[in-house]
C-alpha cells in the first residue's frame, strides 16, 4: 500500500496535503479503537482518574467540529453543541460519560470528518493564510488549525493506547 500526503481530487494542493494528514490520524484512531468492550471504552485508567477513551474520543470530535466553525467564521450551531459538548464540565474536566457504544461514538466522529472534508473542498490554498480566532484571545491561521487537528488527534491516540494497555494489565 502506498501511504502519501495527497488530498482528493477536488482539493487543492496544500488544502489537500493537510487533510490527508487529518484523514491519515483518523483511520489510525478507528483502527486503535477498533473492537473495543464498552467497559474498556468507559475505562478510566488504573486510579479511574483519567479520561476514557469515551470521553476522548468525544472530545477530539467536538474540538475538530469548534475548528471547523471557527474556519467558516460561523458560531457553533446549538444543535451541535448539545449533541458534542460541553468542551468542560463544571469541575474544568472532560464531561462524564458511560455506556454510550463504540459505533455511536464513531458514527458521530464519522460526521464531523464528513462535515471537515467538506470544508476542505471548499478552502483555496490562499486561504489558508487567513487568521481566525483561537481560545483565550490567541490568533491563528487556518494552516495551523488544520495541522493543529491533526496533531491533538494524534495526541489523544498516545492516551488511547496507554488506557488499552493498563487494561489488558488488569
């Protein structure tokens, strides 16, 4: 199988260069998550103080959705809000979750990688230079927010593993 940095056909060349590195960590995430129990999904470390592989794959999925707005320069529609947030909880953690299946946690990824793709058939590579607001006051360009959902998926997926090794350990 050849492995490559190249966008789908609509996609222009550095869009497309992008998304297939968002794309390329999505597949690995499914494949890591692939055949998990619900309780290894709702699993929360050996203390059962980390976050499960639930609440993370929630999250990665409501922080891609948040960059895909925040490049649309559009607000969050409440909708998707109350079906993918909060981003915290009242104690400043990852919302509490359990027994929500694999197939609806994916399925619901599915949608907002769906709603990315999308996205990236739409953006010009001059575009990418253009500067959107990030948290706490901060700027970043639209180059960056795609790199940057790429990375924080790549991120979770080493918490992801580590929780599935701690639970085949137990």
């Amino acid at each position: 199988m050849l492995l490559d940095l190249k966008g789908e056909q609509k996609m222009e060349p550095i869009v497309g260069i992008l998304y297939s590195m968002v794309e390329g960590n999505y597949k690995r995430l499914k494949s890591i998550v692939e055949g998990m129990s619900q309780e290894e999904i709702d699993y929360k470390g050996v203390n059962q103080k980390d976050n499960s592989t639930a609440q993370l794959l929630r999250h990665l999925a409501y922080v891609d959705l948040n960059w895909i707005y925040r490049i649309k320069g559009e607000k969050l529609p409440l909708t998707l809000e109350e079906k993918y947030g909060p981003m915290l909880d009242e104690n400043n953690q990852l919302p509490q979750m359990k027994d929500i299946p694999l197939h609806i946690l994916v399925n619901e990824y599915d949608e907002v990688i769906s709603m990315f793709k999308t996205l990236c058939n739409q953006l010009t590579d001059q575009q990418l230079t253009q500067i959107v607001e990030y948290e706490n006051g901060n700027e970043a360009t639209i180059r960056w927010g795609i790199w940057h959902i790429a990375d924080h998926n790549r991120y979770h997926q080493a918490h992801i593993i580590q929780l599935r090794e701690w639970y085949r350990e137990r």
